[in-house]
C-alpha cells in the first residue's frame, strides 16, 4: 500500500497483525508520526501478492489502509515488538540522544 505521504529513514514492526511504521522524514522534514495498518487488509488490497507487490494499492484505498496514530514521544526512535506491546527505544530531542523508552497504549492511543 502507498503511504500517506513519502517517508524515509522510518523504522517499522509488526505486533500482531499490525505494522507500525515510526518517525523518520518526510518530505517537509523529520517527523514523529506513526502509521499503522491491518496486515490482512494490506494484502488483500493489493492486486500481486508476494509481498503483496511491494505492498502497493490503489490511491482511493490507501486513507483506509494506513492511519495515524499518536505521535512518537521523541524523533528517530527505533521500535520494537515486546510482550505483545510496541516500544520506542530512544531517540532525538533538542539535539540531543536520549535512552527513553516507551509503549504504546493502543486504548488511549498515547505513549506511556
């Protein structure tokens, strides 16, 4: 599936049937967003699987496919499936590198 908008430098996990993508740039700069969409509707949307083809589908489906979440507390956080649960390690804030972690609370859709 397409983004949402164009992305590089953003680390992803899947927890669950759920992929989260973190952070990263955007074309306007670093960003803390986080997208997170359905494997299963991932697959089923696109036309080629393996992979489904790079996970491509049409632009009328792609607002369905990934949304937004709560930000991520800090800039280029990596993340990582734990007990079920997301976790952002570190990160960038300021300028400076931090060794906060944090998880995801998918019912309040923050980070604790």
């Amino acid at each position: 599936s397409s983004l949402t908008h164009p992305l590089t430098e953003a680390t992803i996990s899947l927890c669950g049937e759920r992929l989260y993508m973190l952070g990263g740039r955007s074309q306007t700069g670093r960003t803390r967003s986080v997208l997170s969409c359905s494997v299963p509707e991932l697959l089923q949307s696109s036309q080629t699987h393996p992979l489904a083809g790079k996970l491509r589908t049409s632009p009328a489906n792609q607002s369905t496919i990934w949304r937004r979440i709560a930000d991520a507390p800090l800039y280029f956080s990596s993340c990582a499936t734990l007990c079920g649960k997301l976790v952002a390690v570190g990160g960038e804030e300021a300028g400076k590198n931090t060794g906060d972690i944090t998880v995801y609370n998918e019912t309040t859709d923050s980070w604790e």
